[in-house]
C-alpha cells in the first residue's frame, strides 16, 4: 500500500468508524450470535490475491458487527466499561503508523521521554503521592492490563523481600505468603501461580459488612504467619473492587504494612481514574502508604484498551527483578546509566508507543473534560441509586460511591430469588437495548449497573430503569402464575 493509498483508505476507514459511532444505537447491544456462526461466515482458506480495502469493509459489517458485543452502546452497562473515545483512536493510529518500538530509551527516546512525562502528569492529575513521581525514586509505566500489573507489582516485592536473592535463587514458594481479600480480583492470585508460588501462599483475609478489607485481620494474619516462620511478601487491597466497588482502607492497612516490611499494593484498576476528581478522592486516603498503584484508563478514562496506569515509589526494586541486559541491548547511554528503558519495568521486551494516545486524550479534553466525564457518570449512578432505593421492587446492595450500582430484585415468598434474578438479567439483555452482568453478595445475585461507556447519557440510564421496572413486573406476575 502506498502513502497515496493509505491516505485514501485511511480516509475511508476513519468515516467507517465514525459512522458506527453514528449508529451505534441500532445495534442489540449483546451480539446475538451462535458460538461458530462468525467462523462460519468467513472462507476456509486465507485469500491468494490481496483484495481491496472496500470488501475488507465489506465484511466487517456483514462479518464482524453482527459478533460484537458493542461496549460503546451508551446501554452497555456490564462488567466495567472499556472506553474509547476519538482521540484515543487517533492517538493509537499515529502509534500504529510510526510503528515505532520503545523496549529501551535509545530505540526511540520521544516514546520513553513522553511516556514518563505524562505519567508524571497523571500523577498529578490523580492526587498520588510524590514519591510516584519520575523526579523521585519512583516513576510511572504503562502495563498491557492490571492483570499484568498486579504481576510486576508481586515481582518487585518478591525482589525486596528476598534482597534481590529472587533473581539468582528464585522464589521460596514454602515461605512467601500474599494477603489478598476475597473481593480481591483474581489476577492477583494468578500471578501467584505465575511467580511460582502456588495457591498456598495466598492468605484470604476478611472482609468487613461493606467487602473491604478488615485491617485487624490482617494485622492478625500477618503476625501469626510472622511467628511461624513465613515471609510477608506483599498486601493486595483494592480501591473499587470488581465485584462491588468496595474500599479496602488505605489509611489503616498502610501503617500495619509498613510495621510487617511487606509490600503494599493498590489495584484499583476500575475506580483509581475517578480521582481526577477532587471530591473523590479521599475513597483512597493513605494512598500515599502504597509501594505500587495500578488503574485502567483503558476502563473508565476515555482510552482505549491497553492503557494501564502503574507506579511505583521505589522503582529499584521493579528493574531490580526484571532487568536484563543482554549484549544485543548495550548502548552507551543505557550503560551510562542516565535514561530509563521501559523493558525493564515489565515482562515484554518490545513496546508499543501507547503514551500517545494518553498524550491526545489529555490534550484533546483536558484535566476539566476528564473530570467532567467522571463526574457525570458517578452523578447518574447515584441518581439511579435513589429511584431504586424509593422503589419497593428493588434493594440497592452495598455501598455506590462511584458509577457501579448493585441490585436486588424483590421478589414474592416462594419465588427462588436467583432464578428470577438470572432470568430478569437475560430478558434485559436479549432484548438488546441494555447490557447488565451480574455477581453475588453474600452468596445471592444482584444484577451489575455500571455507568461508564462515554455515550451514556441521563436518558439512557432512564430507559433502564423502566425496562428493569417493567420486566420485573412481567416476571413477577409470570412466577406467580
Ligand atoms: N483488578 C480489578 C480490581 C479489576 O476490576 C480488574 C478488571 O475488572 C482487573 C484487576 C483486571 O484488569 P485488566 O483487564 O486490566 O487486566
């Protein structure tokens, strides 16, 4: 493809975009496909002559669209969002067209040097402490996933707690323990399996009547496996669990790390952007105890997937355990010690320039747009949460202190509260116009609100709320027949 090509098809590609934007709404927001008909509908053999952009086209909207699950459909309600927004897209074409690879600074400074800089602005921008920041010990990287992140972050503190004995030694996979809620998510323990330590390392501590995590339990485990022998490595809480957006309290699980010497890592994947918002922020007060901060602005933040944002105050012990330099990497500067090369801040080798679309979602709304979209999101959450409180049919379970609402349905004795729920869920989601998902509470399922896709307005949120009200009047009437 020449330039003069690209140019064109890009053009025609970009309006493709745009105009599924345009008609998003048209969609059912869940693809209603059969698992193999997306397979079935395209050719056995991989083509022998290229074809033109315009039957690529084609395809995407007799092939592709009907097996989407349209996550920018302002009735996407489920999981937490995955945003996108047109700077975001422009921003990952510009990466994708200078298609440049920043594994070390020397590869191509600008992709290092912006990557820092507007970490350091998002720093900032969230409130986090100084000690994040690249001018300190510390620094910010963008990750694939918090999953990914969780794992660099249990790499690090495996690196300290060992005093780096990790890198020639291994692990000790009988010693190392991990403290994670049972609301934590569960990337937290695949990255124990991945570090090598098996699931018995992973100590489960309680949780209060909100899901957060109870420091005195902690505290107490931490104590008990201290006597016994084990070594603390690290302490998972979690600010905006998946499940509920509970808060494990930052404040008071902080000082109990610090007295055990054990690594203290915040997840909050989902709800850590929200503190662009200043009246947000104390949900992560004592913030400032963390080792490492993880937050998806690839979730919530009007970036596309894969933007995660993770710091850490001491960043010695990140290149620590995963640096390496093999004699095909050496430069001069590298060995002069006075630039950072991301390689060593994550698994990966190779990196993609993926600053630039944080870069263009900053420029492009700036910190007042961004604050703007949270905001209105946690607005509209909190609106929905008092009609369904003012409603006898339903039950707000659990604190809402951000866009992600959890309901219970009433329904009549006799009527198996689960199977209702489940079945009011799929009515909603077969009908196309809204997406829920759903999780347990105290072992009985509440349907999943989450406010978040960029397109959702008050009216969307409305029109929710009468289908819930509706089928839910449907079904009850239908349980007592
Ligand atoms: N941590 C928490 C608290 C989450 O809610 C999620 C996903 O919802 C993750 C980690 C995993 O995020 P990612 O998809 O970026 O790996």
């Amino acid at each position: 493809m020449t330039p003069e090509q690209f140019r064109q098809h890009g053009h025609e590609v970009v309006d493709w975009i745009a105009d599924y934007w345009s008609r998003i709404e048209s969609f059912p927001v869940r693809s209603q496909v059969s698992p193999g008909e997306v397979r079935a509908a395209l050719p056995p053999a991989a083509p022998e002559r290229g074809e033109p952009v315009s039957a690529i086209l084609a395809d995407l909207d007799r092939v592709v669209l009907p097996g989407l699950t349209h996550w920018q459909h302002p009735g996407f309600f489920g999981y937490f969002p995955a945003n996108t927004s047109g700077p975001s897209v422009l921003g990952d074409l510009v990466s994708a067209g200078l298609g440049v690879q920043g594994m070390s600074w020397v590869t191509s400074p600008a992709a290092t040097e912006l990557e820092q800089h507007v970490m350091d602005w998002f720093a900032d921008l969230l409130g986090l402490p100084a000690a994040f920041r690249s001018t300190g010990a510390g620094g910010g990287v963008i990750q694939d996933s918090s999953s990914g992140a969780n794992l660099v972050a249990l790499l690090a503190a495996l690196h300290r707690a060992s005093r780096g004995g990790t890198v020639r030694h291994g692990v000790e996979p009988d010693r190392a323990t991990v403290y994670v809620s049972a609301e934590t998510h569960s990337s937290m323990e695949k990255a124990v399996r991945i570090a090598g330590l098996g699931s018995d390392a992973v100590r489960i501590v309680e949780v209060d009547e909100n899901l957060a995590m109870r420091p005195e339990a902690l505290a107490a485990r931490l104590e008990r496996d201290v006597a016994r022998g084990y070594t603390p490595v690290l302490v998972c809480a979690t600010v905006g669990t998946t499940s509920t957006t509970a808060v494990d309290p930052l404040a008071q699980l902080g000082p109990i790390c610090q007295r055990y010497g054990v690594w203290l890592h915040v997840d909050a994947a989902y709800a850590g952007v929200s503190a662009v918002v200043p009246e947000l922020r104390p949900l992560q007060d004592g913030v400032e105890w963390a080792d490492s901060y993880t937050t998806d602005a690839h979730k919530w933040l009007l970036t596309g997937f894969d933007a995660t944002l993770f710091w850490v105050a001491d960043r010695a012990a990140l290149t620590g355990a995963l640096g390496i330099l093999p004699e095909y990497l050496r430069n001069a500067v590298t060995d002069a010690g006075t630039v950072v090369d991301y390689r060593d801040w994550q698994i990966e080798l190779g990196r993609r320039f993926r600053a630039l679309k944080l870069w263009f979602v900053v420029r492009w709304y700036g910190a007042e747009g961004l604050r703007a979209h949270i905001r209105g999101h946690v607005a509209l959450a909190q609106e929905l949460a008092a009609w369904a409180e003012a409603d006898e049919r339903f039950d707000v379970v659990m604190p809402h202190p951000l866009s992600l609402v959890c309901l219970r349905p009433r329904w009549a004795d006799g009527v198996d509260a689960d199977v209702a729920t489940m079945t009011l869920l799929e009515r909603l989601d077969d009908g196309g116009q809204v997406f829920l998902t759903h999780t347990t509470v105290n072992g009985s399922a509440v349907l999943r609100v989450a406010i978040g896709s960029p397109a959702t307005t008050r009216a969307h949120v409305e029109r929710l709320w009468a289908l819930l009200r509706e089928n839910h009047d449907w079904l009850a009437t239908d349980f007592a027949a």
